[in-house]
C-alpha cells in the first residue's frame, strides 16, 4: 500500500498579494489621516498665535490711548511742533501720539510721557516709539512689530461736543492741544476680517 504525502501548508501567492494590498491601503490611510491630524493642529496653533498677537496688539493700542498727554513735541530741526495727537492720512503714521506711564524703574533722569506712532509696512502694523519726547535727529527710534496680515489699519475720532466721527486729528479749525471723547479702531486682518475697538477717551 503507497504512503500518501502530507499535504503543504502556508500562503498561497495570491494571498500574499492580498494581505500585501490591503496593509498598504490601511498603511496608506493611516498616514493621511495622520498627515490631516498633524495640519489641522498646526493650523490651529497658528491661529492661536495670530489671536493672541491680535489681543496684544488692542491692548498696546488701547494701553498708549488710555495714557494720552496734551504734550505736543517739537520737530526735529525745526521750531515747529507736533499735536500730542496727531493722525493725517498725508502722514507716515496712521496714528502718532505722546503717552504718559512710560516706566523708570532704573530711574533715570528723563521725561515719565514718551512719543509712539503707528504704521503699517507690506502687511505689518508697527508700533514705534521714541527715547526722548524731543527728539534730535542723530536719535534713531526703535520698532516693534505687533501684528503681520494686516490689510488695513484706520483711526476714528469722535470730537467732544458733536456726534460725528472724523478721520483726522487735529480736526480743522481745532487747536492742537486737545483730545476727542473716544478714539475708533479699525483693523482688517488677513484671518479675522474686519476688527473694530471703541476707546473712550478720560480728559
């Protein structure tokens, strides 16, 4: 009587064909979701950046509005002056101010009110201030930038006494040295659209 062979056991080619394919389609989609997971934190961590640079911006903002000084300053070179609040749409500065509350904590022998301005320069709002109120021109100013995707930065005033906002300061036919009830805010950003701020004011 014949011995009859064992019968071969394993994988089949076709098998491993098989289970070859279908650990690359979940390999494959492993990694895309994996990819989709690391984008989105990514895109939410630069939001969280770009917001809380915004905040910081409003409250830079609102910090040197709150502290404004009716101290004018004078021209480099010149024996004219500038309002201690001062916006013309001629001007380099969207908004250029004198504030009080600059802190001396070494205390050194110098003025407590610096002057800042604002500007925007290819989609960055930048904040610049000055050393000394009246500054010689071999002073050179330092400058921070606040926020980036800036598309448009505007001021508002509204003039004490009236009800309409206007678009400069010092208003025509006013003096210099005075201030309005509250000052408007306007940034459109990149992400957030159009940002709005209302500031009073305190006289």
């Amino acid at each position: 009587m014949a011995t009859q062979a064992p019968r071969q056991t394993g994988f089949t080619l076709i098998e491993v064909v098989v289970s070859l394919a279908i650990f690359a389609t979940i390999a494959a989609l492993s990694f895309l979701a994996f990819d989709q997971t690391q984008r989105a934190s990514r895109s939410i961590t630069q939001q969280m950046v770009e917001l809380q640079a915004l905040q910081r911006t409003l409250q830079t903002l609102g910090s040197d509005l709150s502290q404004l000084q009716p101290r004018p300053v004078r021209e480099p070179g010149t024996p004219t002056s500038r309002a201690a609040l001062l916006a013309d749409v001629r001007n380099l500065y969207v908004l250029e101010l004198t504030r009080g509350g600059y802190a001396n904590p070494l205390g050194v022998p110098r003025a407590t009110a610096q002057r800042v301005a604002y500007r925007v320069d290819e989609g960055e709002l930048v904040r610049t201030q000055w050393p000394a109120l009246d500054n010689p021109l071999s002073i050179e100013p330092r400058e921070r930038v606040l926020l980036e995707n800036v598309e448009r930065f505007e001021v508002r005033f509204l003039v004490e006494g009236r009800d309409n906002w206007i678009a400069e300061w010092p208003p025509l036919g006013g003096s210099g040295g005075g201030r309005p009830r509250a000052v408007e805010l306007i940034i459109e950003h990149e992400q957030w659209g159009e940002i709005r701020r209302l500031i009073e004011i305190r006289g």
